[in-house]
C-alpha cells in the first residue's frame, strides 16, 4: 500500500460523520487516534447507556480535556523548577485516568438519572 501525501485528503468516519482531513502527520498516527477515539466513544456509551451521538461526543471531549488539564498540573511543577510532592496517584499509569474516567462517568450518570435524561 502506498502512504497518503500531506496533499490527499484522508477519508474518516466517527459517529456515522464520514468526512476528509488534510495533515502533515502520518495516516497511521491519524488512524491511531481515530481507533482511540471510537474506543473511548464505545466506553462512555455502553457505561451510561447515551446512544445519541452528539452526547458522546460531548462527554469524550470532556474526558479528553480533563486527560490534558491533568497532565498540564502534573508537569507544571517540573516547568517552573519547583520539587512536587505529588501524591502517589499522579505518578500512576493510565489506568489511574481510566479509573478518573469511570469515577466521572457514574457520576454523570447519576445526575443525569436525576434529571430524568
């Protein structure tokens, strides 16, 4: 098989939303991050029984911004120099995120059964 240039377009489809992207990275790195993607979709809309595509998107992007905050706090004390007494669950692999994840996740699930949604 031969590789797609920066210049082709590669052809995505997420959620039944089929689309082409343009980018310099390479179409693996991009298909890597699409597979991730649906994964973490499937996860948070078999956990909360939310079919409705555009509530998995939004709560995906949730979780993945919370994934990138908590990595941000985690490394800002190496940036500024400063020694971290973190606490042990910072220093976890991802499965700790994982366990974030589903700890939120019943959490919204929750809620959102009280409000009847």
């Amino acid at each position: 098989m031969s590789s797609i240039s920066s210049s082709q377009p590669m052809h995505i489809e997420i959620l039944g939303q089929s689309f082409s992207i343009k980018t310099d990275d390479s179409p693996e790195y991009i298909q890597s991050l699409v597979d991730e993607l649906k994964q973490r979709y499937a996860r948070i809309s078999a956990r909360m029984n939310v079919a409705d595509p555009l509530r998995v998107a939004i709560l995906a992007g949730l979780f993945l911004l919370d994934d990138v905050k908590k990595m941000q706090h985690r490394s800002s004390p190496a940036k500024n120099g400063q020694t971290a007494s973190a606490p042990a669950q910072q220093s976890e692999p991802a499965s700790a995120e994982n366990a974030d994840e589903e700890q939120i996740l019943a959490q919204l699930d929750k809620r959102l059964g009280e409000l009847g949604l």
